[in-house]
C-alpha cells in the first residue's frame, strides 16, 4: 500500500497548532488533497483542470496505476466538480496541505480540494501589517509589476470558502483578481480568467529601517519576528525577548495582537495597498463570522467594487477556449 498520508510525505507542521512553523509546507506540484492524503494530479496539456487525471492506484508496481479524471473523481466521491469550485490564490499558509485540511475538515468529513501551483504575474509576496490569531505575523500580496511568483491555487467548493473567509476575516479582504491585468499561467498552459486573492487590510510591513521596501514575506516566522523586535523597544517591552514569548503571549490574548498591531503602524513600517483593496468584491457574510474583537479597528470604507451575487465559480471565470 502505498502511504499518501501528510505526515508520511513531509506535511506534519500545522501553523496553527505550531506557530514558527508559519507558512508550513506548500504543494510544489498540482495535486488532490483528500482524507488527508495528497494524490498525483497531473495535467492534461491544454486541458481544463477537470480533464487532468488523478493517480488513484493503491499500489507501487507499474501495473497499478489506474487514473481517473479529476472531475469523475470528485463526483464518484460525492463533491462538486471543479467547474463548480471557486480558484482561491494563497500567498501564506493556505498553500500548505496541512494547515487547509486543518482548517476545512470537520470529524467525519476530511477536506477534498484540488490544489495546483500557479505562475501568478504582477504579484508578490510581502507580511501583513498584523498579528494574527494564532501569534505569527502572516504573508500578505502586495503588487509587483514585472514580478512573476509561483503561488498555489486551491479549488474550493462554497462551504469551504465559506469556512476559509471565516478564518481570514477582518484582517484580510477577498477580492476578485483579473486575469487582464495579472495574468495566471497553469501547469496545463491554460491562462485563468481570474482568481481570488486575500488582501491584507492594513497593507504590508516594511523592514523596520527600512531598506526593504516592502519586507519579503514567506520565510523565516522566527527570524522575521527576532527582526521586528530588534527594530523597536515597544515591540520588545510588549512581546519579548525572543519569538517562542512573542507568539506564546500573542496567541493568548487579542489585546496584546491589536496594541502590537498598532505599534506597526506607529513605527511607520506599513505600506498599504490600495490597488488590491480597489479590487472588485463579492458580498459575504465573513464579517460576522469569528474574528479578533477590535482587531479590525478604524479601517474606514476602501473596498472596491461588490458583486451582489456572490463568489464566481471556475466556470465562470475562464470559459473553455
């Protein structure tokens, strides 16, 4: 038998159990992630995502490797099929298996979602002007033309995105990222219409003398954090001396993560994006769903333009050429 399980391949940290393990493990190649498990995805040359095949064998000899199309699949397994899913672009934990099953499975149901690493253009990856609930300071996007950043695309299906808006709410907006201006190259060669993307509210930080303009994101959460205390004395009075106290204590307690985030923007060091927030929206019920009391705070009105009907699904987003 053949052991697809996450922590056999490599996918046992959970951000959100182990903070400094933030943004976990991503997928580097396209793949089904499903009862815990991770099966082969693979690409049909051109071919829309529901055509790609799915390596469903239960064995390792040459002669077990029956593949099944990722749509046929889905459905046999009782979810909806990928022209029905909506394509959510993750810059921060959510590309890692672990922490999206974490996040989606409930006791009797495990999460089911395709997810495919993307060339994404015009975007790159910086850390939110925030302390999240969990103590880490998270990945946000930030625009970058010219950059071309590998991210990964996830499938999700309306009660996932339901779930996946819950844990990203306040402090991130969902906006609908066009495939005109930020082009979105699949492993197939298909060209996406558009996808959605989680923007940080309060922008992005900035290196805390600031030479990096804004600071990389994605790395290190423990040498980040050691950065951020080293550049300001708040910083270390209220969350110090070192990351292990600084995510402990920020973890526990929202009013400690809202007076950290304030101190961001007290030193200076955020940069917003208006750019992104001026992305169109679709309207949601995430900001009723659990958040950070008073992490949000006065952000004033920057949304962008809503869509009072609702997430857009693959299908609709990139026809079929």
């Amino acid at each position: 038998m053949t052991d697809r399980t996450l922590p056999t391949l490599g996918f046992a940290d959970i951000p959100a159990k182990h903070p400094l393990t933030y943004p976990g493990r991503p997928i580097t190649r396209p793949t089904l992630l499903t009862a815990g498990e991770l099966w082969e995805l693979t690409p049909t040359p051109g071919g829309r995502l529901g055509t790609w095949t799915v390596d469903t064998s239960v064995g390792e000899g040459p002669m077990e490797s029956p593949r099944e199309p990722l749509d046929a699949l889905l459905t046999t397994l009782g979810h909806p099929s990928t022209p029905h899913r909506h394509p959510i672009i993750a810059v921060g934990s959510n590309a890692s298996p672990a922490q999206l099953h974490h996040k989606l499975s409930r006791p009797g149901h495990p999460a089911t979602v395709p997810m495919v690493p993307v060339d994404v253009h015009g975007i790159a990856v910086g850390c939110s002007a925030h302390i999240g609930r969990y103590g880490y300071v998270a990945s946000a996007p930030y625009t970058a033309p010219g950059a071309r950043t590998p991210l990964v695309i996830s499938w999700l299906d309306a009660e996932q995105l339901a779930a996946v808006d819950a844990t990203e709410y306040p402090n991130y907006r969902r906006v609908l990222l066009p495939g005109t201006e930020y082009p979105m190259v699949m492993p197939s060669g298909e060209r996406l219409g558009g996808a959605y993307l989680y923007v940080g509210e309060r922008g992005v930080l900035m290196s805390p003398d600031g030479t990096e303009r804004p600071l990389p994101g994605g790395g290190d959460q423990s040498a980040l954090l050691t950065r951020l205390l080293a550049g300001s004395p708040r910083l270390r009075e209220l969350l110090g001396p070192d990351p292990g106290a600084w995510v402990a204590r920020a973890g526990a307690d929202p009013v400690v993560r809202k007076s950290g985030t304030r101190i961001f923007q007290e030193e200076g060091w955020t940069l917003p994006q208006p750019d992104l927030l001026r992305c169109p929206e679709d309207d949601h019920d995430g900001h009723d769903g659990p958040a950070d009391p008073g992490d949000l705070g006065d952000l004033g009105d920057l949304g962008g333009p809503r869509n009072p009907r609702g997430p857009k699904s693959y299908g609709a987003l990139t026809s079929p050429e």
